[in-house]
C-alpha cells in the first residue's frame, strides 16, 4: 500500500520531476514515468528512473482506540552515466522537496488518515550496475480510521 500511494502521488503531483524520467510501458501499454514499485527495475527500461523499494516497517502508534503506524520506505532514483550529474543532484532535491512534508490526503485508502510524510535528504548511491543514483528514506504516519 505505501508504495503505490508513493508511486501515485509522484506521478500526480511531481510532474516537473516526472517530465525528466524515461517514460515505460508498464502492464497497459500506454508509456507512463518510470516510477517502479515491482521487485527490480525491468532490464528493458531506460533511465532516468525512480524505484520505490519494499516497506522497511516502522513503528506503531495509536489514538483514541485507532492503531496506525510509522511506515517506511526506500526512495531510489538513477540516471544513466551520460546524464549531468549536477542537474541529476538538484533533480533528486526537488524530490526531497515534494515528498517532505507532502499533502498526500487524496492518495490514502478509504480507512486510513494521513497524519504526515517525512523525508530525509538525499543520499549518493549506485545501482547494481554502478549507474549513480540518490537513495531518499520516506516515513508515512497514517492512523487507521475504522
């Protein structure tokens, strides 16, 4: 569930991030942004890409009867070696940007509320490829409502 609610508010609200992603067909063959919630980014994508990696879990927290939790995750976006570095950098900031603090309420499931997104900075990493990329840990708190 986070990831997809990740993946839907990037490709929703992030547009001025999106637009400089390769586009992939995904299941529907239409090309949409290659923002990834499968296992692996598929051998057959191009790149710049954005992966959004397995809940990492977190802690629970509850409120008037309701339990919720801290969840967390794994932010991962790569360029390919021929892209500028520098505007790859300031690009994986401005993702930073839109994810922390994000009003991400019409993107919950019905019996969840939204009680805030956090997100660290970006930090230098590669693929398994040595392709150079940026690594962002986003904390979603939600409280289930019913």
């Amino acid at each position: 569930m986070i990831r997809e609610i990740l993946r839907d508010y990037i490709i929703g609200e992030l547009t001025d991030i999106t637009d400089e992603l390769a586009t992939y067909p995904f299941t529907t063959g239409v090309l949409t942004p290659a923002v990834f919630t499968t296992q692996s980014i598929p051998e057959d994508s191009k790149y710049p890409v954005i992966f959004i990696g397995p809940s990492l879990g977190g802690d629970r927290f509850g409120a008037r009867g309701f339990e919720g939790g801290d969840f967390q995750c794994d932010i991962f976006m790569y360029t390919n070696k021929v892209k500028s570095l520098k505007t790859f950098e300031n690009l994986s900031r401005d993702l930073w940007k839109g994810l922390n603090r994000a009003n991400i309420d019409s993107y919950i499931p019905t019996g969840w509320n939204s009680w805030g997104v956090r997100a660290d900075l970006p930090v230098g990493t590669s693929d398994k490829d040595g392709f150079p990329g940026y690594r962002i840990l986003v904390s979603l708190r939600l409280l289930e409502t019913s």
